[in-house]
C-alpha cells in the first residue's frame, strides 16, 4: 500500500522492555481503514531472547462497550534488532499492541503506523 494522504501515529512508542505487556489503547483512527504497520527493534539482549507482537483491534460488544479484543496483524516472532512492515485493511477504530518477551530477555521497540482513509 503506498498512500498520498496519510496520517502517522505511534501505536507504541520506544522503549527498552523487559516483561510481556499490552499498550495504552490508541483512539482517534475512526476515519481511517487501511494501515501499513512497522515493527522497529533497535535492541534486544538475553540468552535466546525472543519477542512477540500482535496489533490488537477493537471489536465492540454488548451496548457499544469496546472491551472485545482481536488479534489484527501478528508480526514474526524476533530475537534480534531490525525491522518488519505489515498491511491492516478494514480495521476498526481503535488498536492496541500486544507483546510477549521471553524470560531474561530485553527488547528496545516500537511499532508505528501510517494510516489512510
């Protein structure tokens, strides 16, 4: 996908990281459908350290609660530094990151998006 009018956001922003988590849920992508994802891993130490990571998306429930959560885009699994890009068509509008570190390992990361109505 290569977009003219596109928005750029952090859905996670850089950090080194050492235990499993989830992201803040990041808002304010209802206009937008189709995104182009970028895992970027600047650093990673431990004895065989891996790292998992999934763009989660919103899926409304009951009443328009948005509790219900789904895996979108699941990147491969890394032990190392370096970078993957990654296609979202038809998401709704709100995502979160999910990511799980192997025990002893470090991970600095961040995943962004570039996102187009």
């Amino acid at each position: 996908m290569s977009f003219r009018n596109e928005y750029e956001k952090e859905l996670l922003s850089s950090a080194a990281r050492t235990s499993s988590g989830t992201g803040d849920t990041v808002t304010g992508l209802d206009n937008y459908h189709d995104a182009v994802l970028h895992l970027i891993i600047t650093a990673a130490s431990g004895t065989s350290p891996t790292l998992d990571v999934v763009v989660q998306e919103c899926i409304y429930g009951s009443e328009g609660v948005s509790t219900n959560w789904v895996d979108a885009v699941t990147f491969t699994q890394a032990s190392a530094a370096g970078s993957e890009r990654k296609e979202l068509a038809r998401f709704g509008g709100k995502l979160r990151v999910k990511y799980t570190i192997s025990a002893g390992a470090s991970f600095t990361f961040k995943v962004v998006g570039a996102f187009k109505d």
